[in-house]
C-alpha cells in the first residue's frame, strides 16, 4: 500500500483511469517518438483522508517552458481574479507596504490589478512561456518552481509577505510539506495563505473524473485541507465555494490560533461529514459513475458517426486528456478539436492523437455537433456560440450526465 503524501497513513485506491499521457503535452503531428505515460489511479488515506494520485509524475515533465495553458483564455476567469485581486487590495493589502506572492501566476491575469494598483507583488511559476507574457505586461515575476527554499530567498529578498495566493496550482505539488515549511518563513505572523482548486465534493456530485490528471495531484476537501493545515503548525480559517472551473472552493489558511476561524469553515465540514464525502462507500460508487460515463459517451459518438454525423470537440484542455484517453477515444469518433490557444493549435493531442485546430471563421464550417472539453466554461462558451445553437447546433456534454442539447 502506497504511503499518503500528508501523514503517516496509507493509501487505499477506489479509482483506476488507465495508463495515461501527459494531459498538456500537446504533439507535432510529425513527432513519432514515444509519448511518456504513467497509470492514473486514485487512493483515498485511510487516516486523514486525503484523495491523492497513486502515482506522481515529476513536474519538469509537467510545468516547463512550452506549458501552454493560459489563463487569460477566458474573459470570465480573468474577471474572477480582477475581483479577487480588487478584494485583496481592499482587505489583506492595506497596511504598511504589503506585499502579495501568487505561486502559479501563469500570464500575470490576477497580478495585473496588483501591479496597476502600484502594490508589492511577486508572481512565481516554472512555466517560463507565461511567466514571460506576464513580465512584458509589466509583473514581477520569477520563473521558478515554489517550494521552501523558495520562500525562503523571496523572504530574504522581500520581507514577509501579507499573502500567498495559488489558483489551480496547490493542487498541482505533491510536495505540500515544502510548500508549508516555506510558509512558515515567508509570511508574516498573521499573514493568509489563499488558494482555490477542484472540490473534491463538486468532483463526486458531479461525476466530473476529467479534473483527475497528472497535474491534479490532490483533489481536496475541506476535511483534507483543515487535517493537512493542523499537520503543518496551520489552520483552515475560511473557506467560500467557487463556481468556476467546474466547482472549487477558496481555502484562507493562517498560523494555527492566528486567526478565527469562520463560521463557514464548520458549516462546510458538516456537510461534507453528512455527505459522507470521504465514505469508502462514496469513492467506490464515484468509480462507478465513471465507468458508466465513459460508456455512454462512447455510445454517443458512434451512433453519431454511423449516422454520418459531423461531431468536433470544443476545447483541447488538459481535462479532455483523461477522457480521449480512458474511453479509448481517437480521431475516427472525433476528428478534430477546436481551440482559441495558439499554443496548442495545429498539434494533435497528448495519447489520442486528435488534430487540434483554430476555430473556423464562420459559423457555416462548425460541425453539427460539438462535445464540450470545456464544460466549466459553459456559461461564457454558449453565450459566446448562440449562432451556432441557432442555427441547429448541437452540444454533446458528459458533465453531469452523458446529454445532448
Ligand atoms: P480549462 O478548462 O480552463 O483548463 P484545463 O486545461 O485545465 O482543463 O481550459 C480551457 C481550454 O479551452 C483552453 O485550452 C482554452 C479553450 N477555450 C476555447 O477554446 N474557447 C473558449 O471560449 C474558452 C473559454 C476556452
Ligand atoms: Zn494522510
């Protein structure tokens, strides 16, 4: 049995998505050689109930300069996080010189208000592409991987910081004990620790299995996350439920007895305790959803292809990954997906082999059907494609059910 990242405990696993690729390693259609792959499966520990990878890929394979993902891609997303950054700058960044560290800054979208607003700032991500976007819009950044000794140079360098802020990025580094560690030195005595990530309770509500992949390593809990914190000399000290990325919750984080703990933080472990969330009984039956899933979206697909239906994907995220990939899906069911980042366009994606491709100009060249990779951003993709739904239009989704409408 595999030891938990977090504590002591084992590792018992309920879920096995099959030997997988890198979810963002998007290929030269003319690359042959041979494509790295590892076996995706998930444990739960029987001690502090952590949901966890069984199996960690290193992460210079992951997070490098090509990384493509970009966060700006979505004019929602960069919302979000100019109303988090203009709710920082009001609350936590309001003494004395403040300072603010994001690990994960990406292209600089939530730094960019920070900096406008002429604050302290400091962005750190490995993947030096973004980093670069962001540091011609002006940020400071460093392209690095954050861990203790990180934080401990950028306290040396910087003074302790007001808060340390990740989105989709805690999720994303096994190593959460040198992520603490570093914590421990850089931030000031009362200062906060805010990330937000996957909600491992949206994730079995949902059934939506495409958020487990390499770069989701953990898939947290409210449960998982206070137990963690304690470990580490913290506590969970707020923690607000997010509607983006399919489901994900903010968790505040501060020196154990730093800070009260909101009436939200109790309120969250209730429901997650008379949910039964970290049941055994609740994994096994989340694994049976997924299998299900991928049958009938299976079925989907070739029904629509024996009726000579013309289907694409919406969207080459790394989510999709885990799909093509788990239910065996290749370019005979699907023959291309479409994608505005241009870093992934003109590739074939990572294990399937699906050519990723621009948008078409017009509406006229859509497909009839599209099965949408990027449900989490639903709202903003079908406002954005009514022309499309008008003109007969069809949208396949697997999240929460296996639909088309
Ligand atoms: P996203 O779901 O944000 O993340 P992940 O890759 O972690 O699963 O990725 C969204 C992808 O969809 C990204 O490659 C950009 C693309 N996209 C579009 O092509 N059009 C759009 O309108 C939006 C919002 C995203
Ligand atoms: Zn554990």
């Amino acid at each position: 049995m595999n030891q938990c990242r977090i504590c002591d405990g084992g590792l018992q696993q309920f879920l096995d998505l099959g030997e997988q690729p890198l979810s963002d390693a998007f290929r030269d259609p003319a690359d042959e050689s041979p494509e790295f792959t590892y076996p995706l499966t998930v444990g739960a520990c029987t001690d502090c109930g952590m949901v966890q990878l069984m199996q960690e890929v290193p992460r210079e394979r992951m997070f490098h300069h090509d990384y493509p993902f970009r966060t700006a891609t979505s004019a929602f997303m960069r919302q979000h996080f100019e109303d988090f950054a203009r709710r920082m700058l009001a609350t936590e960044l309001t003494g004395d010189s403040p300072f603010i560290v994001e690990i994960g800054c990406n292209d600089g979208t939530m730094l960019r208000t920070i900096a406008s607003a002429g604050v302290r700032h400091l962005g750190v991500d490995p993947a030096v592409g973004a980093v670069e976007d962001a540091a011609a819009d002006g940020i400071r950044v460093r392209a690095d991987f954050f861990e203790e000794s990180t934080a401990a140079d950028i306290r040396a360098t910087d003074g302790p910081a007001d808060v340390v802020y990740a989105a989709n990025t805690i999720c994303h580094i096994p190593y959460l004990d040198s992520i603490f560690q570093g914590l421990t030195q850089l931030l000031k005595p009362t200062g906060v620790f805010i990330f937000e990530d996957p909600y491992l309770g949206d994730i079995v509500r949902l059934g939506s299995y495409d958020q487990i992949y390499d770069e989701h390593y953990y898939l947290f809990s409210a449960h998982s996350v206070a137990q963690a914190a304690q470990r580490f000399g913290f506590a969970l000290v707020d923690v607000e439920r997010l509607g983006v990325h399919g489901g994900e919750v903010r968790y505040t984080v501060a020196r154990s007895g730093a800070r009260t703990p909101t009436p939200a933080v109790s309120a969250l472990l209730a429901e997650e305790a008379a949910q039964r969330l970290h049941d055994w009984e609740t994994l096994k039956n989340f694994a049976q959803v997924v299998e299900q899933r991928r049958d009938g979206l299976v079925e989907v697909l070739r029904k629509l292809r024996q009726e000579g239906r013309s289907v694409a994907g919406y969207g080459a995220t790394a989510k999709s990954a885990t799909v093509l990939n788990y239910c065996g899906i290749t370019s005979d069911l699907l023959p291309q997906i479409y994608d505005i980042t241009p870093a992934k366009q003109h590739k074939v994606t990572p294990g399937s082999h699906i050519p990723v491709l621009p948008f078409p100009e017009s509406v006229q060249d859509y497909p009839e059907y599209f099965l949408l990779f990027a449900w989490n951003h639903a709202t903003e993709i079908t406002a954005k494609e009514t022309a499309f739904h008008e003109a007969g239009g069809k949208w396949i989704r697997y999240v929460p059910e296996v639909r088309i409408d």
